[in-house]
C-alpha cells in the first residue's frame, strides 16, 4: 500500500468523527467530513471549530465539511463511518449507492444494531456489496485527546489485509499508533462490551467503594468479555490487546468517558433521564447493555454477572445498590475455568 496522499471521507461529525477528520488531515489526506447540523458544519469548515463537540480545539484549516453525501463522497479513495450506533444502518443505506463497487468502508463505531444485537461488520456485509472490503478501527481513544494531538494507540480490524492497511496507513502518524488485525468478532465485541462494564465502574466510584473494588470489576468484567468471546469464535488475544482490555481500562477509568460518568451519576443517587440529560450526547452502554445480555442468551446461559446486573439497573429492575449486592453475595469459585480459552 503507497503512503502517498488518499481522499478520504469521515461520515458523521460528533467529537469522534471530527477528530478522526483533523487526524488523518494533519497526516496529509484529503479528507471531507459530512454531517447533518448545518451550523456545526459551517462553523468547521470556516471557522475550524467544531463548537458542539470539541469546543476550543483547533481543526486543520485543510480539513473540509459538508452537509452534502454525494459532495463528500466524490472520488474517495475509502470511506471512515464515525456515527453512533442507531445510526450505523441508516448512514450506510445512504452511503450503498454514492460508492462505487469494490470501495473500502472503514467504521469506528462502537456497539450492536439496536433491537437484532447483530455486529456491525454483520450490518455492513448485509447492506454494502459483497465485494466490499471492510475494516473497524477500534482502542482505547477519547476524541477530544486525539484531537489536541495527544499519544493514542488502536487497532484495525478488519476483512481484506490491503484495506485494513491503507486504514492503518492513513491513521498511523507521530502521535497515534494504529495497529492491525483480522479478528473483526473480537474487535466489535470488546468495543461494545466496555461501554457497559464501564457503567458497572462508574456505578462503583460513584457510591465511593474504592479503587479495590474498581479494579476487582475490570478484572472480572475482561473475564466475562473472554467468556463471550470464546463462545462466539473471537479470539482471546484481541480482547486482551487495544480492543478489549486496552478500552476497558480506559472507559472503566478516564472520567472523559460518557459511560462511566453515566454510572457515577447512578452511583450517586441520581435518575437514570437526569444523568442521561446532563451527559447531552449518546450514551452507547444502555442500548449495549440489551444487546450483550441478549448474545449471552443467544449462546446458550453463558455467566455474565456484571453485565446483567448493569442491565437489571439501566432497565429500572434493580437498584444500583441492589446490582452490587447481588455481585458481592455471588458463592466462591475459581478465578479461571478450564475452559475458559476456548
């Protein structure tokens, strides 16, 4: 793959979509970044802000948007899907007859299809060309960190090696490492999966159990991640790599993390409409949490104690309080199963 200059074009200009733009712009791409909100559009096209999402972060003066598909899209090399997860489907309908049969289509959203819980890598087989080439670029990365530049390290996933390299190629930079895989199931799963172990934590901190506990709930949430994994034929190193552990600690930990401070907020006493209100952007894990309760099911009664009980709390059953006690009175066992690598 040459590292000369590609064409580029990010979809969906939240903090993550907008910051992956001004990445690979900085690198020396032509990127477009398309979305919906005309004044956000227009404030970084002219003003080089993105005034909603990452406010007071300079964007590259090179860096183009449009509220026009077509116009961004036009004789892209590959295209980068950074919308929330409800909106995956729908973005790449849009998306299917603006590109030409064969284009690459990378995504680095995070989570399940809402109400089916497929992966999205199923989603995009399902609704691009089967010739298409498909990558996910998944790690531990809050957007605002790379957006002002600070050291990031990811992986790319994904179904043909030239593709994910051209991605890695185009994200890879002085600051930001972006590695390279096959293993889109592990990828995907231990992007989503975090989201809800990390209102697991949040819920924790927020009622002030300590970083003992803390630790204890990334430790045993990575558990129920590799017990999942196993089943549905992900392999065990991506989740202990930048996909799964590597995000885990970082959501579970960094209070820049929506899912995390959702838990606080619930640890805390608060509602879950309140907390939600006060975060005033998607927060992946409740959709998520259905969605991995729903897998687990789906393979059989497989042991996720964590992840049900974030469920039970996001869903009204219990109360966080009641969540954690319900962990703690859980009988002994051993740490690892036999089986647990597969």
């Amino acid at each position: 793959m040459s590292h000369g200059s590609q064409k580029i074009a990010v979809l969906g200009a939240g903090s993550w979509g907008t910051a992956l733009a001004a990445l690979t712009t900085r690198h020396g791409h032509h990127t477009t970044l398309w979305g919906r909100d005309p004044q956000i559009i227009a404030a970084i096209d002219q003003r080089h802000e993105n005034p909603r999402y990452l406010p007071d972060i300079a964007l590259p003066e090179t860096l183009r948007a449009t509220t026009d598909p077509a116009s961004a899209l036009q004789a892209v090399d590959w295209v980068l899907v950074v919308v929330p997860s409800h909106a995956f489907p729908e973005t790449l309908k849009m998306l299917a007859p603006l590109i030409p049969k064969g284009l690459g289509v990378a995504w680095a959203t995070k989570g399940f299809e809402p109400g089916s819980g497929r992966f999205l890598h199923e989603v995009a087989s399902d609704i691009l060309t089967p010739r298409t080439p498909l990558a996910v670029v998944t790690g531990p990365s809050f957007a605002k960190e790379v957006a002002m530049g600070l050291p990031t390290a990811v992986t790319v996933h994904g179904t043909q090696t030239r593709f994910v390299q051209q991605v890695a190629d185009a994200l890879h930079g002085p600051t930001f490492r972006a590695y390279t895989g096959d293993d889109m199931v592990g990828a995907e799963l231990g992007g989503a999966m975090k989201n809800v172990l990390a209102v697991a934590t949040g819920v924790a901190d927020g009622m002030r159990l300590g970083l003992n506990a803390r630790a204890g709930l990334i430790t045993r949430g990575l558990n129920e991640m590799l017990r999942l994994a196993s089943v549905i034929g992900a392999r065990p190193e991506t989740l202990m790599g930048l996909a799964g552990l590597g995000d885990l600690v970082l959501t579970c930990t960094g209070d820049l993390s929506r899912n995390r401070r959702l838990g606080m907020a619930l640890g805390r006493g608060q509602a879950l409409a309140d907390a939600v209100r006060e975060i005033g952007q998607v927060v992946e894990s409740i959709q998520t949490a259905n969605e991995v309760v729903r897998l687990g099911a789906r393979y059989g009664e497989i042991d996720l104690p964590i992840s049900n009980g974030v469920h039970a709390v996001l869903n009204g059953v219990l109360t966080p309080a009641e969540g954690l006690r319900q962990l703690l009175a859980r009988e002994r066992k051993p740490e690892y199963r036999d089986d647990l690598f597969g």
